[in-house]
C-alpha cells in the first residue's frame, strides 16, 4: 500500500534526524581536539586521526553500502547503520586510550556510511513528483545547515560545561530515538536480491580503492604532495579504481552499473559538485582558522560568528530552494546559487588581518546562502535518473563524491595556504599578514572552482522545463507499517 502523506512527513523528520546527527558529529569533534588532546595523550600527528579515521572508513563504503541497501534493503541498512553508528559513539564516549578513540571514530564511519548511503535512495522513493522531493530535499538541505552550525556551538558548550565525551554521548539519545521511530514510519523494502549485483571483486576494488584514496589525500598535507609516498599511493588507488570500471563493464551482476554515468545531468552534478564542495567545505574550515588564528576569536566565539552563514544556507534550502526549482528548473537554481558563492569567495580575497566583523564578515555570511540554493539544486540533479533498483546505489555514489570532493578540497587548499604563508613569513611579513596572505590565496582558488562548477553548470547540464507535479523517474516504494 502507498505510504501517506503524515507517514512520509514523519519519515522525512527520521531521515533529517540522522543526517543531522551525522553532520553534527562531524563538525563538533574538531572544537574538542585540543581537549581530547590534552585527556588522551595524542601526539600532534596522532590527533588528526580523530578525524581521518572517521573520514577514511566513511568514504570509502558509501558506494558499497549504497548497493547493499538496494540488494538487502534499504530500511535494513539505514537501522544497521544506525545501530552501528550509535554503539561507536558509546564507545568513543568511554574511550580511555587514543588507540581505542581512534578505532571508535573508525567504527562511527562505518556506521555514518551505512545510514547515509541510503538516505537520499529512501527519500525520492518516498517523495516521487518533482515537486514535493524538491521540497523534501530543501528540509534535508536545511538539516546540514543546521547540524554544521550546531556542532560547532555545542561542541564548544558541551566541552567547557562538561567534558569532551559528551560530544559522543550526546548521539546516544537521537540514535537510540531515530531507530526507535524508523522501524515504524519508514516504507519496508525487500530489495532487489544478492543475486541482482553480487559482485564480490567489484566490491573489494572500489572499497580498497576508495579508502586508499582518501587516506592519500588526508595524508597529503604532512607527507607532500610530490613525495614518493603520495605519488605510490595514489597510483595504487588510481590503479584499483581503473580496475574496478573494467569490472564493472564487464561483470555480469555489477556492483555499479556504467549507465549510471552517461546520463548528463546526473555525470554532470557529480562534478559540479566536487567543484563546488571543495570550495564550500573548505570555507567552513579556513574561515574558522582565520578568525582563530588571526582575529583571535576562541572557538565558541568562532562558532557564533559562522552562524549567520549556517542560518542563510538553512532558510534558503528550506524557504526558497524548493519554490525557485518548480518555477525555473534546477540547472538554473543551481546557476544562481554559485553566482552567490563566486561573489562571497572573491570577497574573502581581500580580506584585511584587522578585519571588523560587521563590515567585512558578516557580508560573506550572507553571500554564502548561495549554498542553500546549490546544496538541494546538485541533490535534485543527481538523484534526477535513479530507479527504484538502484536508487540506493546513486545515493551512495552521490555521497561518495561529496566526501571525496571535500576531503580534496580541505587538503589542497590548505597546504596552498600554508605553503604561501610560509614564503610570505620569509620575505619578513607578520605572523598576522603571513596567514591572512595565506589564506587570500587559498578563497582564490576557491573562487576559481566555483567558476569551474559554473561552466559545468552552463555547457554540461541539461536545461529541463521547471518541473510540475508530474511523476518522477522514481516511484513511491510500497510499505508495510
């Protein structure tokens, strides 16, 4: 039978629910390092951890987890996932040793990716016309919004109140309460079979490959771009990925069948998107940096201050984002979005080391509602093709580009930071200047790929009618309450 209209309501707020829980967990860890730092014993380099074990596993079994769940069932994943999810961070919350952290942050990726991979794959099965999953979409774009926001708030509230463990056990009640209402409102789906793409070659492949990339990147910035070891380490990823497409061309069940890249809107919004995110991503953390490093703020203050950025990009995605999509299509809404971001970008170019907030910030905070127009215009395109068969699957690649656009962007526009700061220390600046000069380099570059993403946008993407409440490629999956 069809799922109702409060059933679905309800189902929304289940999945935002653990996307927020997700998001929120990854940007109140970076508040709390310094303290857990300080608890736990880590060395410097060991710290970074904390967040390339989340990152590594996350990544790395999106694509996997995404297919499982259109094999097994989708509803199954998402509770797996979540349960798996929920138990790590009692366990990080308990953590006593950094080996023990560290192996709790793993287990939180693994979990995190077997919920999300499914996420957006339950959401248009559920939100079938154009419209309502445009307006279902701008909800769980809102959702991000908010958890980035919140994380960086909370992580500084909870560790000053009570402890850095709290940042991890704060996830016990959501989890435990997501899962709890899940098992009733979401829609139950058998899955298509083991069978349909058991493709165990294919699987190894693409999670080695994966994961392997994503530690190269995250490890880039300490070992060197051009050292022996991320160029031998690369080409093994590159080489085990290559590997996984000529499976998959020639597999009888494949993992990932190819003709999920010829559709144009749908190749297309996987790189507007890794052109995109990279910057967006990396403007979350360099801005942060820059307000510590250079205008001294404390990490509560920091969290405060971006604020206003999360609450544009949230009221946008919820309020606008769905109404402009109906009325001129998505390609041209998520056009419009990255005009928004190119200028809030340029304007962080010329930044000054004394910037007041008023006068100099608080404008990018509201440039960068952009976002809240790209964020659910990428979503819309990129699930545009999926099938009831499959949608699992284009959820888990949809993510896995996010992850690993953001993962590249924060890695490459860093060190470009910091390789210019340090040449501008050395030619006698201040520390102040130095950093600021850094970072001017790095919002350029940042600029730079949103152009790229413009183009992509401009010459790539299809120019579709703005949709009506007509049917979808996708139909509302059947459900058992």
């Amino acid at each position: 039978m069809n799922v109702s209209a409060r059933s679905r309501g309800t189902a929304l707020g289940v999945l935002s629910a653990a996307a927020l829980m997700t998001i929120l967990d990854g940007s109140i860890v970076t508040v709390a390092m310094p303290s857990i730092q300080h608890d736990l014993g880590f060395s410097a380099a060991g710290l970074s951890w904390i967040v390339n074990a989340y990152l590594i596993a996350f990544g790395g079994l999106l694509l996997l987890a995404g297919r499982l769940g259109d094999l097994i069932g989708r509803k199954t994943m998402f509770l797996a996932g979540n349960a798996v999810f929920t138990g790590a961070s009692l366990l990080a919350g308990a953590a006593t040793t950094p080996g023990l952290l560290v192996a709790a942050r793993f287990l939180q990726g693994v979990g995190s990716a077997m919920a999300s991979a499914v996420v957006l794959g339950i959401l248009v099965t559920l939100f079938s016309g154009p419209a309502e999953r445009a307006k279902a979409i701008g909800v769980f774009s809102f959702t991000g919004a908010a958890g980035a926001s919140i994380g960086q708030v909370l992580g500084g509230v909870l560790t000053d109140a009570l402890s850095w463990h709290w940042i991890f056990l704060i996830n016990l009640p959501i989890g435990l309460a997501t899962i709890a209402l899940a098992v009733r409102v979401l829609p139950r789906d058998r899955g298509i079979g083991l069978r349909a793409g058991a493709d165990v070659a294919g699987a190894l492949l693409a999670t080695s490959g994966l994961m392997l990339g994503i530690y190269t990147v995250v490890q880039a910035e300490t070992a060197g771009w051009t050292s022996a070891r991320t160029l031998g380490l690369g080409a093994v990823s590159l080489v085990l990925l290559a590997g996984f497409f000529v499976r998959q061309a020639k597999a009888a069940t494949p993992l990932m069948p190819l003709r999920l890249l010829r559709s144009r809107n749908a190749s297309g919004s996987y790189l507007a998107q890794m052109l995109s995110l990279s910057a967006m991503f990396s403007f979350q953390i360099l801005v942060a940096l820059y307000m510590q490093k250079v205008l001294g703020y404390d990490a509560l203050e920091t969290g405060l201050a971006m604020l206003p950025a999360a609450v544009a990009i949230g009221g946008i995605s919820l309020f606008v984002s769905a109404r402009l999509s109906r009325r001129f299509g998505e390609r041209a809404v998520l056009l419009g979005g990255l005009v928004l971001l190119m200028a809030a970008m340029g304007w962080l170019t010329r930044i000054p080391a004394d910037a007041d907030y008023v006068t100099d910030l608080l404008p990018v905070m509201v440039l960068i509602a952009g976002g809240g127009l790209v964020l659910p215009a990428l979503t819309g395109l990129g699930m545009s093709d999926a099938r009831p068969d499959d949608a699992g699957l284009v959820s888990g690649l949809f993510n896995t580009v996010q992850q690993v656009g953001m993962a590249l962007g924060v890695a490459v526009l860093s060190t470009l930071a910091a390789s210019r700061t340090e040449h501008l220390r050395a030619d006698g600046r201040s520390e102040a200047a130095a950093l600021t000069g850094g970072y001017h380099l790095a919002f350029t570059v940042s600029a730079g790929l949103l152009v790229a993403a413009f183009l992509v946008g401009v010459f790539v993407l299809r120019r579709p009618e703005p949709a009506a409440d007509a049917p979808a490629p996708v139909e509302a999956a059947p459900a058992n309450a």
